[in-house]
C-alpha cells in the first residue's frame, strides 16, 4: 500500500512516498480502508523533528487519524464492525497509509450524514477543544480568547465557546479575512497575533485557550483577569520560554493559572461519549466542519508545506 514516511526530519521536504505492506489488524483491532486523513498540527511537530526525545525515528509514518471502512478485524473484535464506516484514532501515527489499523475502543461509527472528510476534520480537534474548556473550568458568562483561532482546533474551540454562552470570543489571528471567517462562527472580537486591536475587546479574560505556545506565550498572562486561567493544547510556534512561569509569579495577587492539555489524558470511554455527540451535531449541521483542502495522500508534502507558510484555515484533508 501507499503511504506517508519521513525519511528525513526537519522541513516538509523529508516527506516521502513509500510502498508498504498492507498491514493485519492484530488483536482488539480493526482495519480501515481510508478515504480520508486529518493533517493535523501534530503532524507536522512530530515531522520537524521537535519531539525526537519521544522516540520517533526515520522511516516513521506520521498521521494520527483516519476515516473509512473497517475491512478486516483482529482476535476478540466483533465481526459486526466489518463494512461499517467509521473514524480512527492511528495514535501517535501511522494515519498516512491507504490502510490503517486501530485499536477498536479508538473507532467510532460515522452517523449518515457525516462524510468521512468531515470525520476527520473534527474527530480530533473537536475532543481536544471540548476538554480543553473543560480544563479551563469555562463557565457561561467567561470571556474567552483563542490564540491561533484558525486552525481546526481553534475553530472548534470558538464555536463551542460561543455555543455555551461566554460572554466574549476572542480571537487572534493573521489576516482581517479570517476574522470575518471567524466571526460568522462566533467569535465577537478579531485581535492581531499579539493579541491586540478592536477597540470594544474585553480588557481581560478568564480563559484563553493557546494552540501557538512559542515565545510570545508569557505575553498572554498580561491578558487574564483575576483569577484567569490559560490552558495551552498546542505548540505550533514551538515552545515556550523556559522561565515563562516567571510571568504567572510575578502576578501573584492575581491568582492565575496555566496548565497544558493533552487528549491523552482522557479515558477513550470519556472521548468516544464527546465524540460521538459532536459527530451526531455536525450531521445536524449544529457544528460547522472547516475544510481547507483537500489533497491527494502522494501530495502530503504540498499539505505540509501549506501549514509552514500559514496559509491553511480549518484543516486540509489528504485522500488516498
């Protein structure tokens, strides 16, 4: 089968089309005939080389999730799940394949009106958006900011934000275009990257929900309110300064909190329920899908190099 390795670290260039055998489901997994594939923030972290101290060698496929058709089963899986369509969770890769494998309890059904591109334009970011409020203590009547609102995370994180009824959705982003893009999905105010402009912003916020990190994080804090809390789920702009918490002591009486967010450390049980409701509010058209692109899987470079220039709004999808 086709798939997606990185042969060597650093730009999008180490990308490369390899042939592999399509692999077996091994027990308590299924395997997925995928039609389509998440290019997510992830991916293209692990692909710089920025998380070698995880283990991640050359010839590692990248991609953490997939949707399709399950077309084979392991030992103590249920034959039931043959033919079904469904989305995947690949873990920390393995997505940029023409088949994957996945553990059975990372696999949710795909309700009829949701097509697999939207799956995976969702699958993951909505999870992590969800939790990432939840990690936040967001309650109606908070003003939220999202720093780097564009991405399929963030896009997800500001319509729940608004659906939920915060007082303020903020956002930072590159471009007055989307902004407006942003705005007719809830946002209220469009700020720079640093977090500045529109003149009616809040002049704090309780949540800021960060997918950029970078060394402008420690700015943020100056952002939060008394009792604020940001909650980082990225690092897109690479990572923080190493004393950045200097910034939170230093504004003691404030009582601010930061913590990071990982999916990972939420029960599959817990992001299966989330899921599958978001899945089914989509099919209602309750939550909006932002698709950039769509790319064929051989041009996984083209994809990559979009996300490094900054061009991408919502998420670009690869298909085999």
């Amino acid at each position: 089968m086709k798939a997606i390795a990185i042969k060597a670290y650093g730009g999008p260039e180490g990308l490369a089309v390899v042939e592999l055998p399509t692999p077996a489901p091994a027990a308590g997994q299924v395997l997925i005939a995928t039609e389509a594939i998440g290019v997510g923030g992830v991916d293209t972290v692990i692909r710089s080389g920025a998380l070698g101290g995880l283990g991640f060698t050359e010839g590692h496929v990248i991609g953490s999730e997939v949707a399709g058709t399950v077309t084979a089963v392991g030992d103590g899986v249920d034959t039931a799940w043959i033919g079904r369509r469904v989305w995947g969770s690949t873990g920390r890769g393995g997505g940029y394949v023409e088949h994957a494998v996945a553990a059975v309890e990372s696999v949710a059904p795909l309700p009829a009106g949701l097509s697999a591109i939207d799956a995976v334009t969702l699958g993951g970011s909505g999870v992590v958006a969800h939790y990432a409020l939840a990690h936040a203590h967001f309650a109606p009547g908070d003003a939220v900011l999202v720093r780097g609102a564009a991405g399929s995370i963030g896009v997800t994180t500001v319509q729940l934000a608004a659906r939920r009824g915060a007082e303020a959705v903020a956002v930072t982003t590159s471009s007055a275009a989307r902004g407006e893009r942003l705005r007719l999905l809830g946002a209220t105010h469009v700020l720079d990257r640093s977090g500045d402009g529109g003149d009616d912003a809040p002049a704090g916020y309780d949540v800021i929900i960060d997918v950029v990190a970078g060394p402008d994080l420690p700015a943020f804090f100056d952002r939060l309110r008394p009792n604020g809390r940001m909650v980082t789920v990225g690092v897109i702009g690479g990572w923080p300064p190493a004393d950045f918490g200097a910034k939170v002591m230093g504004a003691f009486q404030k009582s601010l909190s930061f913590a990071a967010f990982s999916a990972d450390s939420v029960a599959q049980a817990d992001q299966s329920a989330v899921r599958d409701e978001q899945f089914a509010a989509a099919s209602r058209g309750e939550i909006e899908t932002v698709v950039h692109e769509v790319l064929p899987l051989d041009q996984a470079v083209l994809a990559h190099q979009k996300m490094a220039a900054g061009e991408v709004f919502g998420r670009i999808v690869l298909t085999p």
